[in-house]
C-alpha cells in the first residue's frame, strides 16, 4: 500500500508542473504578443520620423527655390538662358 500512495504522490507532483508549466507558457505567449505589437509599432514610429525628416529637407529646399525665384538677378539669368530673352539693344546670342 506504501508503493501506491508514493505513485499517487509523484503524480501528483507531476501533475502540478505540467499546470505551472502551461500557465508559464500561456504567460509568455501573451508578453510575446505584446512585445511584438510594441515592436511593429516602434518600426511605424521610426518610419514616420524618416519620412518626417524627408519632408522637413524638401520643404526647406522648397522654401529656398522660392527665394531664389522672387530675386530679380535670378528670374533674368532664368530668362536669358532658359528662355532666350534679350533687353532692348541686345543681339540674340544663338549656338
């Protein structure tokens, strides 16, 4: 009868590990979830930041082409070699 209660209480033992194991692994499912969700979000988050900075750049550069555009010496150079305008006077340069 001693051999059969020993059975009983290894098995139970066993049992009980088997129940914290399971839960343990449920739990680490569970955070592994949500840290990949944290790390999904945290690559958006860097993308956003990239493309923000990209935007900033082109917005700048933008700004200072439109500078550029209202200084008369530069919308002359435009006309003459963009365009081929001449003042009054002048003789056309043709290549």
């Amino acid at each position: 009868m001693k051999k059969k209660h020993q059975r009983y209480k290894k098995r139970k033992y066993s049992a009980y590990k088997v129940a914290i194991a399971i839960v343990l692994t449920l739990f680490l499912l569970l955070i592994g979830n949500k840290a990949y969700e944290l790390y999904v979000l945290h690559q958006a988050i860097v993308n956003a930041e990239q493309i923000k900075q990209q935007l900033i750049e082109e917005k700048n550069m933008l700004e200072q082409k439109k500078t550029d555009l209202n200084d008369p010496k530069v919308i002359e150079d435009k006309a003459r070699h963009e365009l081929g305008l001449v003042k009054p006077g002048e003789v056309p340069y043709v290549s």
